[in-house]
C-alpha cells in the first residue's frame, strides 16, 4: 500500500511545525504509521550551508538559495519514496511550494521553480497555514532570518501561496487559537482523503 504525503506551507511562525508534529501524533493515535520530515533539512552538507546564508554567512542570490533548496529535497527524494512504498504516512514542513513561492517573491521565474523540482514526489495534499506577514513578526520578535525581517518579502509570499491553491490544497487561517487550527486540520485532512 502507498502512504500519503501530507505538506504544510505558509509563512514563518504561520505554526507549520506544531501542526505537523500534532498531525503526525494524531495519526499515530488513530493507529496510523506517520513520520514527520523538514525543510531545508539542517542535517545535511547542503541543509548547513542553507543555514549559513540565512544567518548572512553567505551572500548567495536568489537563484542560488533556490537551487539549493532543491537540492535539499533531492537529498531526500530516494527516501521519501521508499517510505511511501512502504505505506508510510510523511507530513512534511515546507517543500516544492516554498521554492515557487519564496523564489517567485524574489523574482524568479515560476516555470523554471516548478521545472527543477518536477522529479520529486508530488504531495497528496498540502495545508497551507495563512497568517498576515505582520503575524509572523509579532510571533518572533527576536533572531528573525534575513527573509522574516523583510515584510514586503513575506507580502508577496502570501500572495503567491493563494495563487498556487488548488483542489489537493487546504487552506486554513493560522491566526486562531493553535488547538482551533489543530481540529479543522485533522477534520480537514479526513474528509479530502474519506473523498478518494
């Protein structure tokens, strides 16, 4: 049997990792096998040197950061698809849509963002947690990165995130109470799959 790849999208602070991690919980719970991954990956040659620029100890151009962003990904594709074959439910923190909308943001180009990551595993579904750019500052007020202190940068992330909506995405709103959000994801998440 072929496990689901669920992903979570939305700005920094939009609650991605909590969510996950809740969703992955609760799966298990419900006697599902869940595993929870993230990215960029940190753990990797590419996922440190990722680190290192978002801590301004690299001057990379926005092509570069999306290149290795990718990169990343591919670092895990041969996995991620092993675990699928296996039936393993993945709930992913960030993926391909961060690139598109990161990358768009920084004026790249959507066609080529989408053409470098066509040979990774598509995602079954993806919530996206959609909080204000304004939200994601209050939340961390302080050790913000490079793109979580640019405002107008968040702007248009967000707007490129409602772009990229479609019938395998939910859209949650991220401002609420975190336990709110927690329900309408799980309550989510069962009716797109009890659909298929």
């Amino acid at each position: 049997m072929f496990g689901r790849f669920i992903v979570f999208e939305g700005l920094d602070q939009s609650g991605k990792q909590t969510q996950a991690e809740r969703l992955r919980d609760r799966l298990r719970a419900d006697g599902y096998r869940a595993r929870l991954l993230s990215f960029p990956d940190y753990g990797t040659s590419i996922g440190e040197e990722i680190a290192r620029a978002l801590q301004g100890e690299r001057d990379y151009g926005a092509d570069v950061m999306q290149l290795l962003y990718v990169a990343n990904r591919y670092e895990r594709k041969d996995e991620i698809l092993a675990w699928l074959q296996g039936g393993l439910t993945l709930i992913c923190d960030r993926y391909v849509s961060s690139s598109l909308a990161y990358g768009e943001a920084h004026g790249l180009d959507p066609a080529w963002l989408i053409e470098i990551q066509k040979f990774l595993p598509a995602p079954d579904l993806t919530v996206l947690l959609d909080i204000n750019p304004e939200t994601a500052a209050h939340r961390k007020l302080t050790e913000r990165d490079k793109y979580e202190r640019d405002l107008t940068l968040l702007s248009n992330v967000r707007e490129s995130y409602q772009r990229q909506v479609t019938d395998s995405w939910i859209k949650i709103d991220g401002e609420r109470l975190v336990d709110e959000v927690t329900e309408d994801i799980y309550a989510a998440v069962s009716l797109h799959f009890s659909q298929q």
